[in-house]
C-alpha cells in the first residue's frame, strides 16, 4: 500500500504543481501587497464523493464505486484514479486523487483549532461524544466539504494577516464559494437520479456543505442567494425525512422520521476505548448540527419576510425536546424560544394576510398574540430562577476548562434570556407596530442590552445578532451609544460582517425614528434593505 501511494504522488506531482500555479496566476493574478504576500488558495478542484462510507471492515470489492455513483470535478468528465486497498480505512477517499498539500492542512488546522469554534461560538460536543472529530473526518473524506471549509479558512486567514486588498480577498473567496455550490448542485442531481435513498450519506455531506457555505456567504454579507440556498436545504431536509418515513410505518411523524435518518446514517464503526459505548457516526453529527441551524436560520429567516416558516409544520415534533434536534447545544439558545418565534412569525404572516384581505379581527390577534406572551413569559422565568451550574466534577469537563466550559454554560443561559426578551420585542410590534416608547418594549430592550453587556467573551455577540439588532433599532436615544460601542469592540470588522451589519441597521432606524413611528412599521420594514433578505444569524 505504501509503494502504492508512493508512486501514486510521483505520478501526479508534476500535475498538482502545474495546477497550483494555474491556479494561483489567475485567480489571484499573483498580485503583490504592501506587504508582500497573496491570498492563501487551496491546492486543486474539489471532487465529490456522493456514495456512502466505507466501512473499516468492508473488502475492496465492497468499496468500488458503482456506475450510478461516479465520481467528478469541474475540469474533467472522467472519473480520477482511484487506489483499492483491502484495508481501506475512512479517510482513505481523502487520498484517492491528490495529497493535500502543506497549505491545505494548514487551513485545515486553522478552521479546526480556530475558526470552528469562533464561527460557531457555543457549539461545545463533549469528548465523550466523539467532539468534533466528524468536522475533521468529512474534511478528509468528502472533498467539496473540504472545499466549503477551505474556503472559509482562506479568508479568514488572509483577514487576520492582511495579505491582501480586502476587495481582492471578497472576489476571489466568493468565485470559489460559487464553484463549491456549483460541484454540490451536480453532486445532488447525481444522487437525485438513483434516488436519495441509495445515497443517504452523500446526501447528508451534500447539506451540510450547502449549509456551510450558506453561512459563509452570510458571514461575508453576502445575502443575495439567501433565500435560493434556505429553500433547497429546506427541500432536501424534507426529502431526507420522507426517506426516514419508509423505515417507521408509513405515518409522518417529523421526530420518528429524523430518529429512523439517524439510525440510517449510523452508528460509528469505532466504540470509545474499548467500551460498549457506540459515538455517533459523522454523518449522524453533521446531520444534526446542520439540521439545527437550518431550523434556526429559517426561522429568522421568517421574521424578515413575514411569511411563516418553511419548517413550521415540523417545529412541534422537532423542537418539542432536545431529543431529535438540540437548539442550544448548536447555537446556544434553548429550543422553547425558537419554538415561540416561529409562532410569532406565523401569526405576524396570518395578520398581514387578513389585514390585505380586510378581514383582520384585533380581538382574535390580540388573544393569539397574549397566549404566546404568557407562555414565553413563564418559561423564561423559570430560565431566570435557574442556578447555571458551571463547575462539573467530570474530569473531561476539567480538561476543557481552558477553553471555557463554564463561559459557555454561562452564556448559553444569558443567550436563552436574551433571545426570549427579543421575541417578546417582536410580539409587541406584531401586535401594535413599532412604538419605541411603550413601556413593555423599554424593559425589554433595557434586559437585552444588560445581558448582551454580559456575555464573555465578547466574541459570543455572535449567537445574539438578531435580537442585539432588534433591541437597538428600538433604543431611546441615550442607549443609541451603547448598543454602538458593543458591535464597534469587535474587530476587524470584516471578521464580523452579519454584527456590523446590524449596526447599519440600527443606524439607519435611529436616523427614521419619527418616520417609523408615524407609519407604525413592522420588523420587515426595518430589517430588510432593498427588498434584500438580511439574515442575521
């Protein structure tokens, strides 16, 4: 196997140094700085692997690649080498093309030890539950994943050592984003012609590619596929879940389908230190975690277009427990308040309809809007009169104390608060437009702005934006300066696209307050730019 691999890499080495270089002149035009240096590209065009993983106990036959699963990248319609190994692990497809390079498992390392976890701030899996060992095992095994991610690093890396013209850095970064969605669209209709059953791992690694990407180009604020990319992975989460319903008895309950797509996708072929104990399979996590913030994205999405959630009809299975889909172990906010604001939206979506159509009753929006109101209000007090423990004589707990277990225990449940204070904001406006002056949304926007100045590091404003942008739009005019300086704090300010562009939606409704005022406007008004959805997420 190593004379293999050996004269594998002699073979295509003079291939990846000529592709490198392509690559780098024109791309990049090789385009000095002031400083000397050019954006970090990755090495080669991604290929997708859309059939399923291979099993550490499953022969070389049992490997090969189908005709129906062919593998492709964007330069070539013939399928690469490929190296067959009786003893072919996981990882082995990161290995069936090219070596990554030297560069490349720099980006790697970076998104992983850095990136990761600024990117997604209270994301936090125990060990015991394999981490985030399934980030690094799709970014060996799944090449457009590994694109998505390398992406993502190139960027940020390039930010943190201003290597390039920032403008440079955005055109180049959003031209690789575009060919990633180009190879996962192709990857997707490959399985889509044998039948997503077949290739129910692919495509799980195709939506959590999408989704990756998805908040990519977020984070860039760039918005204007938003809607395009929420709608197809709202499609294909469905489409998995209908794959889930053959396995249960042919009812569609969202939570037994999402188990039945779990069991599918696993479980790991590795048990921890010998036990009996099974960890979760990656597909199985990349799943889950991608799952969550699609739920959570379309719902913010919602309140912005005033139109209910794609999803809605699944929130009450899904969200009813942590069981299928755990909101707060993804983004820091428990599921309840997630599953409120989807209400919210839904009845703003049922006010605007009736109120088009001249037939809205205000008693009847008024008692909707008070039924949702008393439970946001007594579940949230019970969050409030709940002791956050942070300490945990688990010795895998003391392991990660450097890294801040207790801060994020701690600002999960400030997050929680935060964003329960922010829907009761948004039910308000709902019910009687946008009167900054109200009492009730004074409070609210008091309670925000004191738990936003709380959460440490300051870096988890990230897991607050909506609600920071809510609060502040609605800010008397002496509070104006603080919700600025909260978002001003964090720098670059590249490296925090969807804060800072929060902040000029603040600015903008400070400059319209009267304006807003006199035409009682609704969050829609305020939050969208041109007709734009901003999803500030």
């Amino acid at each position: 196997m190593a004379r293999t691999l050996k004269t594998q890499i002699r073979e295509n080495s003079h291939q990846r140094r000529g592709e490198r270089s392509i690559l780098a002149s024109t791309v990049s035009g090789q385009t000095p700085t002031e400083s000397g240096g050019t954006l970090i590209v990755f090495s080669q065009a991604p290929v997708v692997n859309v059939g399923p993983s291979p099993s550490p106990n499953q022969s070389s036959n049992a490997i090969r690649t189908p005709d129906h699963e062919q593998r492709f990248d964007g330069a070539s319609s013939a399928p690469p080498p490929r190296i067959e190994s009786p003893c072919a692990l996981p990882i082995k497809t990161a290995f069936d093309s090219e070596c990554l390079s030297r560069t490349d498992l720099n980006l790697i390392t970076f998104y992983l030890e850095d990136l990761f976890p600024f990117l997604y701030p209270l994301y936090s899996p125990s060990a015991l539950h394999g981490g985030r060992a399934w980030i690094l095992d799709l970014l060996l095994r799944s090449p457009v994943i590994r694109q998505a991610m390398l992406c993502q690093s190139s960027y940020y890396l390039s930010l943190t050592q201003s290597t390039i013209e920032s403008t440079i850095s955005f055109d180049i970064v959003l031209a690789q984003t575009r060919d990633a969605f180009h190879i996962l669209g192709q990857a997707l209709s490959l399985i889509q012609t044998g039948g997503i059953a077949n290739h129910i791992h692919g495509t799980v690694r195709i939506f959590t590619g999408i989704m990756q990407l998805q908040r990519f180009e977020v984070a860039l604020s760039s918005f204007q596929n938003c809607r395009a990319h929420l709608n197809a992975c709202a499609s294909l989460f469905r489409q998995l879940l209908h794959v889930g319903r053959r396995s249960v008895d042919g009812s569609f309950c969202p939570s037994s389908c999402f188990d039945s797509v779990m069991h599918s996708l696993g479980p790991s072929s590795w048990t921890l230190l010998g036990s009996t104990y099974q960890v979760s399979s990656s597909e199985q996590d990349a799943f889950r975690f991608s799952s969550a913030l699609l739920i959570f994205d379309d719902v913010i999405a919602s309140t912005v277009l005033q139109e209910v959630p794609q999803l809605y009809d699944l929130h009450t299975s899904l969200l009813a427990s942590e069981i299928a889909v755990d909101l707060q172990a993804t983004i820091g906010c428990q599921n309840w308040v997630i599953l409120y604001l989807g209400k919210i939206a839904s009845l703003n979506s049922w006010k605007r309809d009736r109120k088009r159509a001249g037939s809205l009753d205000i008693v009847e929006l008024v008692q909707r809007a008070m039924s949702i109101k008393a439970s946001l209000k007594e579940l949230l007090g019970q969050v409030q009169a709940k002791q956050v423990n942070t300490h945990s004589n688990s010795f895998i707990e003391v392991l990660g104390s450097t890294s801040g277990v207790a801060n994020r225990a701690a600002s999960k449940s400030l997050t929680t608060r935060i964003w329960a204070h922010a829907a009761l904001l948004y039910l308000t406006i709902v019910v009687s437009g946008w009167q900054p002056a109200n009492i009730e949304i004074r409070m609210h926007v008091q309670e925000v702005l004191h738990l936003l100045s709380q959460l440490a590091p300051l870096t988890h404003l990230r897991a607050a934006c909506w609600p920071l942008c809510l609060a502040g739009c609605l800010a008397e005019v002496e509070k104006e300066a603080h919700f600025r300086t909260l978002v001003q704090q964090l720098q670059p300010p590249k490296a925090f696209g969807t804060l800072y562009r929060a902040l000029d939606i603040m600015e903008r409704a400070w400059q319209r307050r009267e304006e807003l005022v006199a035409s009682e406007a609704d969050l829609a008004a305020v939050f969208q730019c041109g007709g734009e959805l901003i999803l500030l997420v």
